[in-house]
C-alpha cells in the first residue's frame, strides 16, 4: 500500500514537469527582436521613471519609480547596446 502511494506521488508529480521540458520555444519574429532591442536602446540611453496615481479608502496613493539599467550605470553607448542585442537575438 506505501508503495502505490509513493509511486502516484512520483507519477503525479513527473506527468507536470514532463509536459515543460517538451515545449518547444518559437523563434522570435524580426519585428519582436527590434521591439526589445530598441527598448534595450531607450534604457541604456537614460533612467527610466514610472508614476503611479491611486485612490481607495485609505485616501490617494501615489509612488513614484526610477529604473537603471546595467547597461546605463556602466555608461555603456545605447547604439552599442543595440548591435549587442540584434546579434545575441538573431
């Protein structure tokens, strides 16, 4: 009786992970490769901010968010970054 409960266990648990290892990932589009590569471009170039406005019961909330990118920080050229990219993605 151990056993069955021990081998439906280690069954239900690899039936899952096993449809995940036999996805196979799509090739990106020529138009996906340019979008996240000029996105990469954009953020090398300066930070970028996010402001984000709410009310609720609390009363308004309000944050405010700056990112940096590696690339940024490391003062690294945006036009760099984007051969960088077309290359690695291509």
């Amino acid at each position: 009786m151990e056993i069955q409960k021990v081998c439906l266990s280690f069954f239900l648990f690899l039936v899952p992970l096993g449809g995940c290892a036999t996805n196979d990932a799509k090739p990106l589009s020529e138009a996906e490769i340019e979008n996240i590569c000029k996105k990469k471009k954009l953020e090398a170039s300066k930070p970028m901010t996010n402001v984000s406005l709410a009310t609720g019961s609390e009363g308004p909330k309000y944050e405010i968010g700056i990112t940096m990118s590696s690339d940024f920080i490391a003062g690294r050229d945006p036009e760099e970054v984007y051969k960088d990219c077309k290359l690695s993605l291509s």
